[in-house]
C-alpha cells in the first residue's frame, strides 16, 4: 500500500486535481487541437517510456497526460525548430512566447476569473519539462513570466490587483518578470539596497537601486519588459530585512534598462537585463501583500519555483537521453555500432536511471505542494530545496554523458546536445545555488 504523505495518498492531491476538470476554455480548445501523439524521435522503445498516460506517477489524471501530449506537440512542432536560431542570435522569440498565451500556458496556475487556466503544480512540472526538452532558454523566459510574476502575482496580490494585472500578462499581451538579485546581493536576499521611501504624504513610493540577471528585463535589447514584481526594503536601513514587494510597469518615472547582459555561457535565447530605478515613483497601492511582507510573498513562491526549475533539469535530461540513445544505435565504430560497447551502455543507461529517479522525486513532491497554502506550515518545503538539488546536478551529468557519446558532434551546435549541456548549468545557480540547498536541508532536518 502507498506511504502516508506520498503522491498516491494525499487527500490534498485529490482535491487539487480534482478541479482540473473541466478545462478552462482556451486550454480545452488547445487540447482538443492535439489529437495525436508526437512522433518518435529516439526509437519506439525510449519514447514509450516517456509516453503520456494518465494515472501514473508522472501523469496522475487524464487531465495531466492530456496536457503534457498537447505541450509536447507544440514543444517539438514549433519550440525546437527556432530553438537553435533565436539562441545563437540571442533573441526572445516574442511571437511563439505569445502563443503559449493562446495555449492557455501563460496563466496556468492563475485563477480563472483573471484570465488564468487554474491548475496546480504538476501541471506546471509538465509544461516546464516539455518546454526544457526543447529549448531551456525558451521556457526559463516563460518561467520568469508564469511563475515568478503570474503565480506570485496570483497568490499575493489583491482583487484589484489581479483584475488589473492578471488578464494581460496570462494572454501574453503584457510580459512580466521578477527583480530581486542585485550587484552585490544574491543568494543573500536580505543584504539587498534598493530601498523604497514613502513620498507625499505616503501615496506614492519612491525606488532607488539596480537590479541584476533580470529574465525578461528587456524582451528587444532597447527597453525594459512591460511588468515586474520588485522587492525593496521599507524598514530600517541598518537591519537585515524589512522588504516590500512593488508593481512596477514599464514606463514609469524613474525606471530604465541598464544593460541586456549578453554572452552568457548558456540561455542564451532567454534576455536578461540590469534594472535601474532612480527614484522610480510607484504608487502606494501597487504594494502586493502589504508593506514588510515580502518575504511571505517571496517564500510561497519559491517552492513553485524550485520544483520547476528541477523541472527543466528533468527535461534536459530526458533530451539528452533520447540523443545519446538514437546516436548510439545510428552511429558504428570499429565496425559495429556505439550501442554494442560497454563505455557507452554505461553512459546511456546510468543516465537513464538518474533522469528516471529525478523525475520521480519531481512529480511526488509536487503531487504535495499546495499553491495556496503558506509552505511554512507544510511539510514541502525540504523536499523543494532537495528535488532542485538533485535534478539540478542530475541534468547536467546526463548533458555531460551525451556530449562524450557524440564525441566530437556533440560539441557542434547540430546535435543541440553542447547547448544543453551549457544551459544546464544556470540550473544549479538560479532560483537557489546547490551550497544554499544544502544549507536549508541541513537546517531543515536539524529542526
């Protein structure tokens, strides 16, 4: 029988799932629209190991396995074929980012009122593992926009709020992102400077400070993005904490791109900026979940955050077990092919069962997570902090693995293995570095 507090035996995870049926409109009609399977790309045997079906770990309804077929065939039919272009060119691919508005991606786990396709976090594990395996750099864009600016958006803000900001960002209209990361302040939230001084009489908010590593900062290299979550302190400038979280839109006085950073080792095709607000005024009703909360706005999002970004390990490496295995059986050497030797069936098949244990670990953990419920007070918040650590690790040695199967094509942009492997890396600084993950496990089972 299932374990208590397992993904087969979460009355919680019932009741989530339970209101993933009947579609949301929009996502119902892209459903409807993708009424075959994707092709093979790997051999009959690999890919019906990834098929879709419903009722198992990774697919726990109809509904999930529904989603992840139409996410795959959008995946492979439009992400993967521009996938290599927009990275080598570093640019954001605003059109296609666009139709996941239309696909009912955009807002996936916003309530439905707002425009949002109201499903929960396996839904978000699916869609960011079938993004990944095509283009990392893609879906950490929609990442920034779905999660880091949605989500947060959904689960913090107020009615006026959400009515105001919701229906745009989840249609694609408006693109969001999420600042926190500054120069000097990184893994250490808490030492941020930015600061937010209430001016005239305590309407408005003035915001001094830069930001740094902003996805979709800018989205064309000239401007800023459209919308942004911004967290700044509002208490005492000599304590650590005391932050607030602030709508900022773009164009507001005060506020300007600094700088798309450029030449990254990898994401390429995901933009990323320096923010600068100089005395940037905001309104005091754009505060989101009222002032010196931030930190509970930041934490409910970051579990979310976490399991998605193990996510996109997950999907790199399933990519990249699927190309080591097709090139091992198309490939000879000393006259036989890769798959006959040793060396080789132990990179494939090793890979295998690490890609296959992170996504176990993935979707149980996520089978748990409750959107709407603060993670101080649930029992997620070590195993967010671990699925992100192992699948991070895990996705870049399966991307390692290919790469020395394909040998030398592996290093070639044709084989799409080499920009895995260097997107893969971002995956184990981003969203929480590997030593911080470790620091909060061993904090967490020392409590």
């Amino acid at each position: 029988p299932p374990h208590r507090g397992s993904a087969w035996d979460c009355p919680q995870t019932h009741t989530k799932l339970a209101r993933l049926r009947p579609f949301p409109a929009m996502l119902h009609r892209a459903l409807r629209t993708a009424a075959s399977r994707t092709a093979a790309v790997a051999g009959g045997g690999l890919r019906r190991m990834h098929a879709p079906s419903g009722g198992g770990a990774f697919e726990p309804t109809e509904a999930h396995a529904q989603l992840r077929t139409m996410v795959r065939k959008f995946a492979e039919q439009e992400v993967d074929p521009q996938a290599a272009e927009f990275n080598r060119d570093e640019r954001f691919n605003l059109a296609l980012f666009r139709k996941c508005g239309d696909l009912g991606l955009l807002g996936l786990t916003a309530q439905e009122e707002y425009g949002g396709s109201g499903m929960d976090a396996t839904s978000a594990c699916i869609v960011h593992e079938e993004l990944a395996a095509a283009d990392p750099a893609f879906c950490l864009s929609y990442l920034a926009h779905s999660l880091l600016f949605v989500n947060n958006l959904a689960r913090n803000a107020s009615p006026e709020q959400k009515e105001k900001y919701l229906p745009a960002a989840c249609s694609g209209e408006k693109i969001g992102g999420m600042c926190m990361s500054e120069p000097d302040a990184g893994t250490d939230v808490l030492a941020m400077r930015t600061r937010a001084e209430a001016v005239d009489g305590g309407s408005f908010y003035e915001l001094s400070g830069t930001k740094m590593w902003i996805t979709n900062g800018t989205i064309n290299g000239k401007d800023t993005g459209d919308l942004f979550l911004v967290y700044a302190k509002t208490g005492n400038p000599q304590e650590r904490g005391g932050m607030s979280l602030f709508l900022v839109e773009k164009g507001m006085p005060g506020f300007s791109l600094g700088q798309q950073i450029k030449d990254k080792c990898g994401m390429r095709a995901s933009m990323t900026a320096e923010l600068v607000f100089d005395k940037c005024r905001v309104p005091r009703e754009n505060i989101v979940g009222g002032e010196g909360q931030a930190t509970k706005c930041m934490m409910r999002n970051l579990e979310v955050e976490r399991l998605c970004l193990a996510a996109m390990s997950c999907g790199i490496a399933r990519r990249s077990v699927e190309a080591m295995a097709k090139y091992s059986m198309e490939r000879t050497s000393f006259g036989k092919p890769l798959k006959s030797f040793g060396q080789i069936q132990r990179l494939v098949g090793e890979s295998f069962a690490k890609m296959r244990a992170g996504r176990a670990y993935l979707y149980e953990t996520a089978a748990r997570v409750n959107l709407d419920t603060d993670p101080a007070g649930g029992n997620t918040r070590l195993d967010t902090d671990g699925v992100k650590l192992f699948c991070g690790e895990m996705g870049k040695q399966c991307a390692d693995s290919a790469m020395q199967v394909l040998g030398g094509n592996g290093y070639v942009s044709e084989y799409q293995v080499e920009r895995l492997w260097r997107d893969s890396k971002l995956l184990e600084i981003g969203g929480g570095t590997n030593e911080a993950h470790h620091k909060n496990i061993m904090a967490d089972l020392a409590a």
